[in-house]
C-alpha cells in the first residue's frame, strides 16, 4: 500500500496506530483541511470506526493532526461523509457506474477489475 495513502495516529494513551486514509477536503468556511481516516484493519469484513481531524501540512511535507474543535466542523464532516458514502454506491474510483447489494457484492458488469470502492466482486 502506498505511504502517502497512510498516516500513524497517536491515540490518548499515546498508542500509534496505523491508518488509512479514506479521503481529504478543504472547507472555505472554516480555512482548515480535514482528513477522514480509519485503523488499517487485520480482518477483511471488520466493522471499521472512522476518524477525523483537521489537518495542517508542515514545511518537511507530512503533516499534523489536529482535533475536532466545534460541533459545526462536525456537522460539515459528517455532510461530507454522507455524500461521500452516497456517491461510492454509484461510482467508485475504478470508473465502472454500479451498485453494491446488501452483502455488499459489487453488481458492476466487468467482473475483471479490481476495484478501489472496497467491496468484492
């Protein structure tokens, strides 16, 4: 998996767990950049919690995380997510328009291609 698709969060006790990101956004509305990321997981079909935190990049290119301050940045991520979640059902990254059924098989006609939404073919 690529580096840069990944980020080391540090948990309250000071535990680093390694993460995916599953996308970033800017908002004009509070100057910030977010990230939404989740623990890579051990076990494929584990249920996953996904985070947020504001993101601010440094000089050396990597970056630091910084916590959720108000309820209205949470209003907004939580908007975006839901858009987010409801655009992967119709599109994913790989390009090929489908759906998932509730097992989440993916539907989409080739079923030679690997796609990125996560769900099996």
């Amino acid at each position: 998996m690529e580096k840069e698709k990944q980020l080391t969060f540090i948990d309250e006790e000071g535990n680093e767990i390694l993460c995916e990101i599953l996308f970033t956004f800017d908002s004009e509305e509070f100057n910030k950049s977010y990230v939404l990321f989740y623990p890579v997981a051990e076990e494929e079909g584990d249920e996953i919690e996904i985070m947020a935190a504001s993101f601010v990049p440094t000089e050396n290119g990597d970056g630091e995380l910084q916590a959720i301050e108000t309820d209205e940045e949470w209003a907004l991520i939580e908007d975006v997510l839901t858009q987010f979640d409801e655009n992967e059902d119709d599109e994913c990254e790989c390009d090929h328009h489908h759906e998932h059924d509730e097992d989440h098989e993916c539907e989409c006609e080739d079923d030679d291609h690997e796609c990125k939404c996560r769900h099996k073919h």
